[in-house]
C-alpha cells in the first residue's frame, strides 16, 4: 500500500462541474505516476498512447 499524503492549500482546486483537480506540485509530492491520464501530470503520461516520454 503507498503512502497516504495529506492535502494541502494548493495541492487541487474544484472545476465548474465540481470535479477536484489535483495539481503538478501534488503529483510530485505524491512521488508517482498513477497513468490515469491527469490533466496536470508531470510525469509526461500520454493516455493516447499509454506511454512517458523516454
């Protein structure tokens, strides 16, 4: 099981239709990449070839 990481001020925000968007700065944190296809992932993720970059 990984590690639970508490949220922090700055670590999402709630669109219009009232999703909540987790942020690069929390992504890092996190430590890894889940491959879900994350609007602000910084890892490189491309769901439309389910690859990162090299």
């Amino acid at each position: 099981m990984r590690e639970h990481i508490p949220l922090e001020e700055g670590d999402y925000y709630w669109t219009p239709e009232g999703y909540r968007v987790f942020t690069a700065r929390y992504l890092l944190k996190r430590g890894y990449c889940c491959e879900s296809g994350c609007r602000h992932c910084p890892y490189g993720f491309d769901p439309r070839t389910q690859r990162r970059p090299k």
